[in-house]
C-alpha cells in the first residue's frame, strides 16, 4: 500500500442511541435505551485504538447516535488520547452541561462539534424532531464557551436554511465558536426523504462560501462538498491555502472512513458499503486491503465526467452521493454543474 494512504480522519460512530429523532440522520439512529446489544464494548474500543494508533494518529471523531448516552465514552476518549489521538466528538448538544463539558475536558477531548441547523428555534426543532433542542444546543455551546472546551458548529444545508446561512455565520461568530462547518446532503439512511437544495444553489452556496472563507475569522469548512476544492483552485490557484491544507474534496478511503457501533467499517458515514468489521479484521488490515478502497483511491477508475474532468484529483466527486443516485461509488457526481459543462 502506498504510505501516501494514512487514516487522517476516522469517524466512529460509538452508539446508535439517540435523544433527538432527526430528519437526515444517516444512521437511522434509536431511541434512548434501545441501543442493539451487539454494540462494541469498552474492552473492544480499547483494542481498536491499540490498533488504529499502531500505524496512524489521526483525529478520532466520537459520534452516534449520541455519543454523550454511551456511559464509557469519558474512559473511551480518555483512552484515545493517552494512545496519541486527538479526540474530538460530534454531539447534538442538548446534553452538555457544565459537568459533562468538564469531564470531557479532563478525558482530554480537544473539541466539540455541536449540531444547530438554523436560527429559527422551529425550524431547528422540527429537523431534530424534538421541541426545544434548538435552544439545549445553544446552552451546550455556551456551557463549552464558559468551561474553556474548545466547540465547532455543525449546520447541514437544507432549502428551509438556505437563506439563513449568512446570518448563521454572524450567530456563530457571536457564541464564540472555533470553527463552522456546513454539511451538504447526502441521501442516504433518512436524509432519502429530505429535500435537497438544486445543484444551482448547491454550487452558489460553495462560491459564497469560498469567498467569505477568504477573510471569516475563524474556519469556514464545506464538508460532503468535494467541489470546493474545484472552486478554490479555480480562484485562488494551486498556492491557495485551502488546496495546501484541505489537499482533496472527497477524502473517503484515502485519509478517511467510519466504523459502525458493531465495528463495520465503511469508506465515509455516508457509503454504507461494509468492507470489513473490527472484530474479525484488524483494522490496519481493513483499511490497508481493502478493495474497495483500494478503488476509491485511484481516480483513474472514476466514470463518466467524473472521469473526465480535470480537477478529479483534488475533487473526486462525493462518492456517497454518487452511490446513492447512480448506484455505483465510482460513478460520476450527480450534483456537480461544473461537470455538466465538460
């Protein structure tokens, strides 16, 4: 394997439990105690760290579900972190307190992504499926702001928060936040039945984002968004700082992937293609033999304009995306506008 192939990114999804019953959940997650009793144990999670931080340390995303219901996950993340990780965990934010935020700091999670979806509490609160979660968000980033634990908001873009989008940046601004990344759909586990923006507004949201991101205080990052690269290096060239430091759009199998809570293992949360489990594989062996990866990460295997295009190498196209409208991972992007051009 080429050395070149390192995980940077693992998202671990620790338990499908969940408070919230949210509309484009990927996972399909339960509800509060109905978690599935093959979910790995603390022993198991440990052992997969030994296995992850013997040939990588990449940033270690602990997710759902919700994360903050699995009653190990301070042991887990203080484990990730004594092994070399940086840990950081995506959370709906309606469970974090001052004593959660404190004990997640001395379990040595380096940062929270907080998931708030608009400005509008009703707007927020339908997506999540529960009424006042947009205000429980708000306190557990404010408790974050107030014990030092360093929090990102997350806001996946949708037609009901297209237009709200500029001033969310100002709302981040405001609750202090260290980063805000805005998650573009991918119609996959529930998100099948959310309504997409068009391909128009999805690649006016990128231009405006990239030209915001240029002087935005803090990190503006478009994520399930690999055409952001393309658009960057349209602008701004090969020496822009974005292409330096994001180095490719879609990052599934090459420097990322996600483990399931019962330890499958897939290219990216969102391709619900099993290429192994952590619990008859090592994980170094999944993430080296693969085939599946091994496909995603040669972008001479990419069809139709996929294939074509010239910016395949720092874009790739959202393989997720591909593989929910075409049925094929290596299929050409359906919501890219540039491509239609070629």
């Amino acid at each position: 394997m080429n050395d070149t192939f390192l995980p940077r990114l693992i998202s671990w999804n620790t338990t499908y439990e969940c408070n919230l019953f949210c509309d484009h959940c990927y996972i399909d997650a339960v509800g509060v105690g109905e978690a599935p009793p093959d979910e790995l144990n603390t022993d198991e999670a440990f052992r997969l760290i030994d296995d992850i931080a013997s040939f990588s340390k990449p940033i270690l995303i602990l997710s759902g579900g919700e994360p903050l219901l699995r009653k190990d996950i301070y042991e887990i993340a203080s484990y990730g972190n004594s092994k070399g990780l940086r840990i950081v965990m995506g959370t709906n934010g309606t469970l974090l307190t001052d004593e959660v935020v404190s004990k997640l700091k001395n379990a040595g999670v380096a940062r929270v992504g907080i998931s708030i979806d608009a400005l509008s509490p009703s707007i927020h609160d339908h997506f999540r499926g529960l009424e006042g979660s947009h205000a429980a968000a708000i306190g557990g980033a404010k408790a974050c702001k107030e014990g030092g634990l360093s929090f990102q908001v997350h806001t996946t873009i949708t037609r009901d928060n297209y237009e709200e989008i500029p001033d969310m940046m100002d709302f981040v601004l405001d609750l202090g936040a260290d980063a805000f990344h805005l998650f573009f759909l991918v119609p996959t586990g529930r998100a099948e039945d959310v309504i997409d923006v068009t391909p128009q507004q999805y690649e006016d949201m990128l231009v405006f984002l990239y030209e915001k991101s240029q002087d935005f205080p803090i990190e503006l990052k478009a994520v399930c968004a690999p055409q952001f690269m393309r658009i960057a290096m349209q602008r701004g060239g090969e020496d822009n700082w974005q292409i330096k430091r994001f180095t490719k759009g879609c990052l599934a199998a090459t420097a990322y992937c996600r483990i399931k809570p019962d330890g499958d293992v897939n290219p990216c949360p969102y391709l619900p293609i099993k290429v192994g489990n952590v619990r008859e594989t090592g994980f170094e062996e999944i993430w080296k033999e693969s085939e599946v990866f091994k496909e995603l990460r040669d972008p001479e295997l990419l069809e139709g304009r996929c294939g074509s295009c010239r910016y395949n190498t720092i874009c790739g196209g959202c393989r997720a995306r591909a593989f929910a409208v075409n049925g094929s991972y290596l299929a050409e992007e359906p919501w890219c506008i540039y491509a239609d051009r070629i």
